[in-house]
C-alpha cells in the first residue's frame, strides 16, 4: 500500500487560496447574472475583464514622511508628506490630515483637501495649519504655528488617488521642546561648515601674503634703481670736499 504524503500549507498560503476563491465565485456570479454576456465575443471579453478587475489587486498610495521632527516652542513647523502613486494625479485626489495627542489613542480632524484645501475652522489648531503643498509635485505638506507643548504627539498624513485608494499613512512624531537639541547631523554639518571656513580664511591670508610680498619686492627694486649706489655717493661727497678746499 502506497502512501501519498498531503501537501503542507502554511497560513499564508491558505489565505491566498481562500481569497482566490472567492474572487473566482465572484466572477462566476458576474457571469450569472449578466445572461447576455454570454451571447458573443465581445461580451465574454467583458466578463474577462470584469473577473480579471476582480482577481487583481488594488494599487496603492504610497506616503512619505519624516518619521521623527523636532521643533522649538513658540516657532512654525513644516510637516512634510509626499506621495507617489501608480495612477495619474485627478481631480479626486484628497489629503487628510489628522492629529493624536501624546498619551491619547484617540485622533483628531486637522486638515483636509479635496481640489482646495480645508483648513480647521475650530479646535486646537484654529488659524494655526496652513496647507504649503503642491499636489501637482506629489506634495502633501502642511505648517503648523505658533508651536505649544501640547502639540507633542503623532500627524497622521493619508492620500487617496482614486482608483488608487489604498496604501500606508504616513506618521510623523512631532516634539516641542524649549531648546533645540543638535543631533549628529548637526553637529557634523557644524564640524564641515567650520572647516570649510577655516580652510577659506587660510585661502584668503595666503593669497594676501603674497600679494603683499610681490609688492615689496617690486617696491624694492624700484628703488635700487633709483637711489645711487655707495660708491657714486662717496665720489660725490670727495669731490664737494676737493671744491671746498680749493676755494
């Protein structure tokens, strides 16, 4: 007696199957309840392409943002969120934009667009979140004033490009804080831009030494051509004296 072994399958690929599945009795319902496109070739092409919408997957938005910003109480921050999607930017496109408080699971509604954006008519951020994108340029971005500590938590940066409507949402963790801290990045910028300096004032001091110096040489032999030598002064001081004792 021969044993076959059953196949082994993981979760995922029971998922996979399961969903494929039902994708293929949901083409099967469109077929059945369309009778005529079953008359021709043209109808059958439509029924294909109806099943294949369905058997394939969405495309998505993807979003992109600064995971982590660090601003100074009392300034403005610029919450920058772009997005790249696989179908042309339309009219339909929307931003939403929302907050959730640190400490709080809840979010709140900051700012939405739709072919002009809305800007929050009450709540925290009242004429304080401006839009500063450019849809055109796949920007999102928006400004926020006027910077409290109350403002420490999560925005949330979510774009729909119908038909591309799903995709991540972008987070940025904002922290308002009475100093700037430097992190390494400026430190080391601050470390490049004073050797540059340094190297530009060594540049300069060299170049002026050596004009200054040219200069002294050229001053130098003007005057050696100019100023007789020591023995025609000698001979003219002899020959003063010799007309003097003759006189």
């Amino acid at each position: 007696m021969i044993h076959v072994a059953e196949p082994m399958w993981s979760s995922w690929d029971l998922l996979l199957l399961s969903e494929q599945r039902d994708r293929h009795q949901h083409c099967k319902c469109v077929a059945e309840s369309h009778p005529p496109l079953r008359k021709c070739r043209k109808s059958r092409a439509l029924a294909f392409m109806v099943c294949r919408k369905a058997l394939w997957p969405v495309a998505a938005v993807e979003v992109h943002t600064s995971r982590e910003v660090e601003a100074l109480n009392g300034t403005s921050v610029r919450l920058k969120c772009t997005f790249s999607s696989s179908s042309p930017v339309g009219q339909r496109l929307t931003v939403t934009w929302n907050f959730r408080p640190q400490g709080i699971n809840s979010a709140e509604s900051m700012l939405y667009y739709y072919e002009k954006p809305y800007p929050p008519t009450s709540g925290r951020f009242k004429e304080r979140a401006t839009w500063d994108g450019n849809i055109d340029r796949n920007d999102a971005s928006i400004v926020v004033w006027n910077l409290n500590p109350t403002d420490n938590g999560t925005f949330t940066c979510q774009v729909k490009n119908p038909p591309d409507v799903d995709g991540t949402i972008g987070e940025i963790q904002l922290r308002v804080v009475q100093r700037v801290h430097f992190s390494e990045i400026h430190i080391l910028s601050l470390v490049i831009g004073s050797a540059c300096a340094a190297m530009i004032i060594v540049v300069i001091a060299v170049v002026v030494w050596r004009h200054y110096r040219n200069r002294r040489q050229e001053t130098s032999i003007e005057m050696a051509e100019t100023e007789p030598t020591e023995k025609e002064k000698l001979k003219s001081t002899e020959e003063k004296v010799a007309v003097l004792l003759e006189d």
